[in-house]
C-alpha cells in the first residue's frame, strides 16, 4: 500500500499537467466552438451556427484543401526517404554510428524558429539554392512567390525531419532474421524481389506506426509553414492550423477558431481510423494479428 502511494506521489505532477494542460483545454475547446467568444466578453451560446458557417467560409476550405495537399505530398516522400536511409545505414560501414548521429540531428533541430527562418533565406530569389543551381548551369527559380515553389519548400523542410521515422525503419531493419535472407539467396532471389517480398511485409508494422504518427503531425503542421511561407502567394500554403491560429489570435473569434480545431480533430480522428481498419489487409504481425 506504501509503494503505491509513493507511485502515486510520483506521477502526480505528470496528471496536474495532463489536466491543466490537455484535457481542461480540450473540454473548453468543445464548448468554446458552440459559442461567440471574443476572449473580452463572457461567451454567448449560439449552438452549431460555427460549425455551419465554417462550411461556407471559403478561406477555410481552402486551407483544409492546402492541408490535405501537403500532407498527400509529404507523408510518402518522407516515410520512403526514411526508410531508404535506414536501409543503408544498415549495412556495416565505418563509423557508421557517425552517419546515424548526424541524419537524426535534423528532427532534432527542424522544428526550431532559427532553422525556419534559415531555410526561408536558403530559398530566395539570391539565397543558397538558386545560386548552388545557377553554378551547375541551371536558372533560378521562384521558389517562395508561385503557389507550387513554395509548397515545395515546406514540403522539403518537413522531408527533411526524417530522423525519427528513419530510426524506428532501422529498428526493424535490425530485427528481421538473417536466415530468411540467406534463403532467399540460395533460391536465386534479386535483391530487388527480397526487399519487396521479405523486408517490405516484416517492417510493415513499423511503417503502419511511421504512417499513423506522420500523417497526425502534418495534419496539425504549423511552425514550419508558418515562418517560412506564411500564408504563401495565393494562400496556397495557408493551411488549417494557420487559419485557427489567425482566427483565435488575430480575429479574436475564438469560438469560430475552437470550431475550425473541431473540424481538423475529427478529420484526423476519421483519417487514424481509416488506416486502423485497412491493417488487416497489408500490415503483417509476427504473432498472427493482423494480415
């Protein structure tokens, strides 16, 4: 009895936080969405009214379109680049714990403001990239003032973050039993058919946690976007965690804005259940769950 009060003792500013900071926001988000909240005057109920203006308001189906895109964009190119890079960081070269350390440094420092605003400057019409392409003999290109260029930009800034996708395909890279291999190899297996019939469906439980965890954050993805492009030429990279923001922070309509977080938690929420129920049909469990 003893040792369980002090366990409680211990993770009691864990749950002080969890409450303040998570739950108690989350249940005033619901009833802040259901109101006319302008962080001055004591909130005025006024039901689902919005929840339905939200559906009218263009800005914001454009930016849960922005969303969408950029996420459709990223989450692939980042879980394939991750899980290339674990792939050769796998074999047994020199100073290999070197290259490790180095490719996990950028999940580490992407987030950061400093590494924002560098990477806005890396693409300017005369910043790092251009000049580095108009040294092999390339043209310039207009990265941050066409809808396409500055997608692409925060696209690669997010790529970039790899770093922890790429230690959990690396992981499971490690686990997956060398016999199968050498197996393979005696039946005169390519190393191109042994990757996609071994390793592919053996780490498909990791790629499944990869998908799950990456797409959640580029659906709520804000700082990057945020300082290196804003709202971008023709708000083509003005997504929805930028439109709540500006909402709550700048309109001080903070009911509208609690709405607008409504409306991505559920889109999320549906997204995660979605790729939960098609586990079954690609995702391979050692211990016969799954496929």
């Amino acid at each position: 009895m003893r040792n369980e009060k002090m366990g409680y003792l211990y993770i009691l500013p864990w749950i002080i936080g969890f409450c303040l900071l998570t739950i108690w926001p989350f249940v005033s988000s619901l009833y802040y969405s259901v109101t006319d909240y302008n962080m001055i005057a004591e909130p005025t109920i006024i039901g689902l009214k919005n929840y339905m203006a939200l559906f009218k308001d263009q800005e914001f189906i454009n930016s849960l379109i922005a969303t969408l895109k950029y996420t459709v964009i990223t989450v692939p190119v980042q879980l394939a680049f991750a899980l290339f890079i674990a792939f050769i960081l796998n074999f047994k070269l020199k100073a290999i714990n070197l290259y490790r350390t180095a490719y996990y440094i950028p999940s580490l420092l992407g987030g950061n403001v400093a590494i924002a605003i560098l990477w806005r400057f890396m693409f300017q019409p005369d910043g790092f990239i251009n000049t580095f392409m108009e040294t092999l003999g390339l043209s310039p290109v207009s990265w941050l003032s066409t809808p396409g260029g500055a997608m692409i930009v925060i696209v690669l800034l997010k790529v970039w973050q790899f770093g922890s996708s790429m230690l959990l395909f690396l992981a499971a890279l490690k686990e997956i039993p060398q016999d199968l291999y050498e197996a393979a190899s005696m039946d005169g297996a390519s190393k191109f058919r042994t990757f996609f019939t071994i390793t592919i469906p053996l780490i498909t439980p990791t790629i499944f946690f990869n998908l799950i965890m990456q797409l959640n954050n580029a659906l709520q993805e804000f700082n990057g976007p945020y300082l290196v492009t804003g709202k971008g030429p023709l708000n083509s990279t003005y997504l929805t965690s930028m439109f709540i923001y500006d909402k709550a922070f700048k309109s001080f309509e903070m009911g509208y804005a609690s709405a607008a977080s409504w409306v991505l938690f559920a889109i999320i929420v549906a997204v995660t259940l979605v790729i939960f129920g098609s586990q079954k049909r690609w995702v391979y469990y050692s211990d016969g769950g799954g496929k």
